[in-house]
C-alpha cells in the first residue's frame, strides 16, 4: 500500500479567515495550489507533497475531516478498512474534482480523508 501524502485540515470560519490563514502560512514558505472556496491547500514550492488546507466546511460530506491521507488505490484501501469493521463516515465516491475518497473514522474518533486522483 502506498501512501503518497498526508495533508491536516484545519477548520476555519469564514473565507476570510482562510486568506488570512494563507497570508500566515505564506510567511513559512507556503504557496496556493488549490483554492475551491470552501477549500483552500497550499504546498511548499520545494516539497510539493508537504501540504496544508484550510476548510470552512466539505462540499460534499458531512463533517469536516481532520486530515487527509492520498494513496495509490484508494479502491483497496476502502476494502480493507471495511472489512476492518472501521466506521465509514462517508462512503467511497467520485468527487467532481478529480478525485475518489472516503471518510474513516479513527480509534480516537477523528474523520481521516482517504483519497485517490482519479487518472493519477
């Protein structure tokens, strides 16, 4: 299985605060590389993988996940986390934006993202 980055998403009020959330990030070196309205992602220029996002809530699910975890076959991974038992928050769909992911709940009880770009 393999894991191509793991992204933390930081819940914030308003569009707003995610500029000011940019502005700040900025300052360590960050840039946008993605920004949805509702969804903003920025990545260092030197280590793309090293991400950070900023949601004010998820267009299509119904809970703000708490970190996102991109892997090759999100297909087997889904699988192998349901048959775990794990409680599936969202269930695994094609998101008009190009990817293909799922919400996990934890041990601890946090939402974990897991997706995959569809066409990668």
């Amino acid at each position: 299985m393999t894991i191509r980055r793991i992204v933390p998403n930081l819940t914030t009020k308003s569009p707003e605060s995610m500029a000011e959330n940019s502005g700040f990030y900025g300052l360590l070196g960050f840039e946008e590389v993605m920004n949805m309205g509702w969804v903003t992602t920025l990545a260092s220029p030197s280590n793309p993988t090293a991400q950070v996002s900023f949601l004010t809530h998820d267009a299509t699910a119904p809970v703000i996940p708490d970190l996102s975890v991109e892997v090759e076959d999100v297909d087997a991974v889904y699988e192998q986390v349901r048959a775990s038992g794990a409680e599936i928050v969202h269930d695994l769909r094609d998101e008009e934006w190009g990817v293909r992911r799922f919400f996990v709940r934890d041990p601890e009880g946090r939402v974990v993202n897991v997706l995959g770009h569809r066409g990668a």
